[in-house]
C-alpha cells in the first residue's frame, strides 16, 4: 500500500480486565483497517507495494483450484486483496492472494463456524526455476458438513486470514509479511519472511 504520512503515537496503556498484558498506544486518525507501523527511519518499503483489482480471472481460477483440491464442490471465489511487490529484492515479483467466503460474517470476525463452502485463503504466487508456483501462507476451509452443537465433535473454529502489509521491518532488504488472524473471539498478527526456497 501507498505510505501513509507519520504520525506520532500516544504511550503504551494496559487494556485492562482480563487483559491487563496486553497494551495499546493510541495513534490519531489512522485509516480503517490494518496498519503496519515502523520508526521513520527505516526503509520499510525499499521496492513498491501495488494493490491490483480484484477481478482477475487468472487469480479466480487459482484460487478455484485450491478449494477444489481441499475439498470444497462448486467455490464461489472471492478475492478480497490482491497485492504485488518482489518480496527479496530479486527482480521477480510476487503476489499475494487473499480471498474468502463468510455467509455469516461479522465484519473484521468470521462466525464462530463456518458454513460448507465458507474459506479464508492467502496464497503467494511467484515464479521459480521459469514457472509459476503458488504457496500457501494460510488456510481455513469449513466441514463439508455443518457443526453440530449438540454432538461430543470438537468445534471446528472457523479463522479469517488477511494480509495486514509488507514491509522490511528487521532492515535486511527483503519484506517480511504481516499477517493477520482472527477467530469470533480473538485474533492476533504473524510476521514471516518468504523466500523462493521456503
């Protein structure tokens, strides 16, 4: 995503019962959604991040591909973020996929279960040895059956994966993935570096 201009943060505040570990420093009219911040003086995008349109049939039908291989007949495909940028600084770039189907979503949560059909994807498609190869970064499918409550099988617990930025935050000069996770009641942000060997 484009840079946003710097803003300074407020201090670090508990957020008190039941969570009185974890800590929050308030920042003034940032956008909606995700943010990755970083000090100023790091090079936290050495090459461009570019967000491309949704509707992409090349994407869809990868993204097709995948849930059929996991299972699910008949995918309704919704990509919800597509973003391109060479993650190593090799010249190639790569993209990131991110797509998912909640029936009964609320917003920034999934349900607690997901329906049949119901997924949250992130893929990674780079090029290696002169063909296109896609990664998983991060998968949910829902049961092909419903949950049912009233049985002794264990929930299902549907989660949500999104890419939340991509950065160089260790300052190496390659990007490392922010990703970020939620389930009904929680949610919580992973960083990985990517490289065409893993």
């Amino acid at each position: 995503a484009a840079s946003t201009p710097l803003r300074a943060g407020g201090p670090a505040a508990s957020l008190g019962a039941p969570c009185e570990e974890t800590f929050e420093v308030p920042v003034p009219s940032l956008p909606r959604g995700l943010a990755v911040l970083a000090p100023a003086t790091l090079n936290a995008q050495p090459r461009p991040v570019t967000e491309l349109p949704t509707r992409n049939a090349t994407y869809e039908r990868i993204v097709r591909d995948e849930l059929i291989r996991r299972g699910v007949r008949s995918p309704q495909v919704t990509l919800t973020r597509l973003t391109r940028t060479d993650l190593d600084g090799n010249g190639t770039q790569e993209i990131i996929i991110e797509a998912r189907r909640f029936r009964e979503s609320s917003g920034d949560f999934p349900p607690p279960t997901g329906q049949p059909g119901d997924y949250s994807l992130l893929l990674l498609r780079h090029v290696a040895a002169g063909r296109a190869v896609t990664t998983v970064l991060a998968s949910h499918v829902a049961p092909r059956t419903p949950w049912n409550p009233e049985s002794s099988d264990p929930m299902p617990m549907a989660t949500q994966y999104r890419l939340a930025g991509v950065a160089d935050l260790n300052g190496d000069g390659r990007m490392e993935l922010v990703l970020h996770d939620a389930y009904y009641e929680g949610a919580g942000f992973t960083v990985s570096e990517w490289t065409p060997a893993g």
